[in-house]
C-alpha cells in the first residue's frame, strides 16, 4: 500500500512538471508580429468621393491596419497626383482618353484600372420647376444657351440659370461628349466645384439647371427624364439612360500589393452591395 502511495505520488509530480514545462514553453513563443500601418492615398473625382468613404471604411474594418486619405480635386488632377506619385490611387469619373493609359508611341501601358461602378449624370432643376422631362436636344439647346426662358421649352416662364462644372471634372467631360456632342456650356453658366455645391445651388435657385452624379441627388431638386427615360440603377445599367460613364480606380502599370487588394476588394460581392445602393454594378 505503502510502495502504490509514492508510485502515485511520482506520476502526479511528473504531470505537474510536464504541464508547467508546456505552460513555459508556450509562454516563452514570439507573438505573431501585427502587420505594419498602410496609408493609401485616393484623389480625383468629386463625384466618387461618397462611394470611395463608404469602400474605404468598409476595407478598414476587416483591415485594421490600413487607413485612407481621400482628396476631392477632379478626374484629371487626381491622374496627375497618381503620375507625379502623390497618390496611390486616382478615381476618375470618366473613360481613360487616348495616352493616358498607354504611352502613344511606344504602347507601353502607363497605368491600370478597375470599373467599379457605373453612374448615370442626372439632369435637376428646382423643385418648385413643374417641368418634369426635356429631350436631350431640349437639353442641349439649354446648356448651350440658345434657350433662355422654361418657356421655350414647355415650363413656366422664368429666365434659365444655368449651373455647370469646371474644367478638368470628369463629370463634365462626360456631359460635354454625350450632351454638347463636344461643343462648349454657355460661357454664361456658373461654374461650381463638384455635384453637392451643384445640387445645394440648383436648390437654392427657382430657375436653375444642372447636371450631377446619381449618388448626390439631394433635398430641393427634381430629376429630368431624358428622352422620356429618367435615370435611375435599372436604366443606367441597362444602358436605356443616355448620360452614363463609368466609376475608376486606376493606379501605375504595376501597382503594389496594397493597392491592388483593395482595388480587388473594391470588385468583390462585399463591394458590390455598398455599389448597388446608389449606382449600377461596374462588372
């Protein structure tokens, strides 16, 4: 009885041993090390910046350790912030021109992109306007200046003021092709920095016009149907809207492995579901 005592005795002992040796060794592993802080730099439309906060916030959540700076400067001026490596990434708003994406003489590809999404550019007036709809000739003929009172063009009389974009807006570019047929707004409009300064001012004017993103149509506005064809996700995505460009991310030829998970991320379901609340699917 006595000899069974110390056999049980020793056991014990060597299990405690074994499992303090366990505990130590285990203590004494490395910590798996966190990854490094990425900050990455996104510049350029406007228009993009509501749907690149909510991609960009949505990406940080599942990634802790990447952070964002997004810069509102315009399609053009973001591709030049992308070039001269001030940014990671350039939204832009429109089709990437001739030479932008590949060097002209050589073919050598200068930059990649992903379509993201694809928007339709709604055309607003006041909401104290009855005028519901014009045809895109109507439209044309107004932003151009040939038409100067809703009257003309089946509204109740009031002089037209006419809202547009600046220079370098990927908005307006797009305006400009598929509206103005390439010709110029009316050196009379007044210009204004981007689709929420276009809508807060069209809703402050009883006789405004202007044309903006989908994604920015706010309180004191009414959409136009165009051609009898208002824009909405369905008609932008099946392309029955007239005045639709699509949403880029677009980086160097080569972009980092950063980058390019995100750009990734940006095309993946998760993604496509914060897209689809204002916009049509990119894909």
């Amino acid at each position: 009885m006595k000899r069974g005592k110390q056999v049980g005795g020793k056991l014990h002992l060597y299990i405690v041993l074994a499992m303090a040796a366990f505990l130590l060794g285990a203590c004494s592993e490395p910590a798996a090390t966190p990854p490094a802080p990425v900050l990455l730099r996104l510049a350029g439309s406007t228009s993009m910046q509501p749907l690149l906060r909510e991609l960009s916030m949505a990406y940080s959540a599942r990634y802790k350790h990447v952070t964002f700076d997004l810069v509102p400067v315009g399609s053009s001026a973001g591709l030049e912030l992308l070039r001269r490596g001030h940014a990671d990434l350039a939204l832009v708003s429109r089709e990437l021109e001739a030479g932008e994406e590949y060097e002209s003489q050589t073919g050598k590809r200068l930059l990649s992109y992903a379509a993201i999404a694809r928007d339709g550019i709604a055309v607003v007036v006041n909401a104290q306007n009855p005028l519901r709809g014009l045809s895109l000739y109507q439209v044309r003929n107004v932003f151009e200046g040939q038409v100067t009172d809703w009257s003309e063009v089946g509204g109740s009389p009031g002089e037209i003021v006419i809202i547009s974009r600046e220079d370098g807006s990927g908005t307006r570019a797009v305006f400009e092709e598929l509206v103005m047929y390439g010709r110029r707004v009316s050196s009379t409009a007044l210009v204004l920095p981007g689709s929420e300064a276009v809508c807060e001012c069209v809703a402050g004017h009883e006789g405004a016009v202007g044309y903006l993103s989908l994604g920015h149509i706010g309180p004191g506005v009414a959409v136009l149907a165009i051609d009898d064809v208002r824009p909405e996700q369905k008609t932008v995505q099946e392309s029955t809207y007239g005045i639709v460009r699509p949403f880029l991310l677009v980086s160097q030829a080569e972009p980092t492995p950063e980058v390019l998970a995100f750009m990734q991320f940006c095309r993946s379901p998760t993604a496509e579901a914060i897209v689809t609340r204002n916009y049509a699917p990119g894909r």
